[in-house]
C-alpha cells in the first residue's frame, strides 16, 4: 500500500501563514482547524516572514536588466550566423 504526500496549494499556505502571523489564535489551534501539522504552520509563517521583504524591491531595476537583454538578443544572434557564415564559407572553399 503506497500513500501519497498530501500537498498544499500556495494560496493555502499564503492564508494559514497570515493567521499564523496574526497571533490570534496558536499554531497548535489552527493547525487542529485545518487539519495540519503543527510544524508545518510554523514553517510557513517563518518563510512568509522571512520573504514578505522581498515583495516591495523596486521593481523598475528588474525592468531595466530583462530590456538590455532584449536589446542584446538580436546582436547575439547576428553574432552566431556571422560564425555559422564564415563557417561554411570555409567548407565550401575546401571542396573547390
């Protein structure tokens, strides 16, 4: 008999962490209500925690690095055929 790892949507988890933040009712109580383990409660909170900094970054610097690397694909590519080019033209040039 096998059994399966129960699994928890994010939004579960994102929901049972804020509770858990809340303080309003213990980890042991809402983990009984939800029918989950203790520690998992509490793992979740402390990675809701540790990760809510993140959430409020700058985005507008993410935004710059994706643009320079979508200005610098097309040279990237021309790159690649001008060596696929030069490549083949020495090919051709030994069968002559």
């Amino acid at each position: 008999m096998t059994t399966t790892r129960k699994q928890y949507s994010p939004k579960f988890k994102a929901k049972l962490a804020l509770e858990a933040i809340r303080g309003e009712r213990t980890l042991t109580q809402l983990a009984s209500q939800y029918h989950v383990q203790p520690n998992l409660v509490g793992q979740w909170r402390k990675t809701a925690q540790e990760q809510l900094a993140e959430l409020f970054v700058d985005g507008r610097k993410g935004m710059r690095r994706d643009e320079d690397s979508e200005k610098d694909a097309p040279y990237e590519q021309i790159g690649r055929l001008k060596v696929e080019l030069d490549w083949l033209k020495k090919k051709v040039g030994l069968l002559d």
